[in-house]
C-alpha cells in the first residue's frame, strides 16, 4: 500500500466541506483537511485569474486514487480541477496503516 496526499481547490467552503464528505464517507479518503481560504493566481486561457479558492489536502491509497479523481472530477464545478498526488513516502506506521485501513472498499 501507498499512501498519498492529494490536494485540490474548490471556490468556496461549502463546495470543498461537501466533496470532503463524499470522499471520506465513500472510503475513498481516510481524512480531508479543509484548509483556510487562500489567495490563487494563474493563467487560464491566456489569461492572468486570481481567485479565492478553499484548499483540501486528501489522504487516501494509491490503490484507491482512480476513483479518488473520478469522484473529484464528478464533483468539481471547475472545468479543469487541479488534482495532485504526492506519494507519501515517511511518516508515522500507525497513521499510514490507519489511512489504508480507512479506504479498504
């Protein structure tokens, strides 16, 4: 099992208090940490955006991850989510096995 760390932003609390819901109550995270607001700024079709995005740092399985993001892209009122996976590759045995055990289908 590995574990990962899967961030995106959703435009406002409720949207990400909801798809943190969905995730964990589907088993497909173990956690979500909904964030405080933060300030985006990028370019989107040739064009400089800012925006104020709400950030959720996902903890689930790399065998659960295809579902992971097809729930978030489902979801997501984006038309492009940012979904990124980071491999967890330290951190407490306890926690990591109790992440795993959380997202067994």
């Amino acid at each position: 099992m590995t574990a990962l760390l899967v961030l995106t932003n959703l435009p406002d609390s409720d949207s990400a208090k909801a798809l943190a819901a969905h995730l964990v109550e589907a088993r497909l995270a173990a956690c979500v940490n909904v964030l405080a607001p933060c300030h985006s700024v990028y370019r989107w079709q040739g064009q400089l955006e800012e925006a104020s995005e709400v950030p959720l740092l996902i903890k689930t399985t790399s065998e659960r991850y295809a579902e992971l993001e097809a729930a978030i892209r489902a979801r997501h009122p984006y038309e492009l989510p940012e979904i990124v996976a980071v491999p967890i590759t330290q951190g407490l045995a306890a926690y990591l096995d109790w992440v795993g055990a959380e997202t067994t289908a």
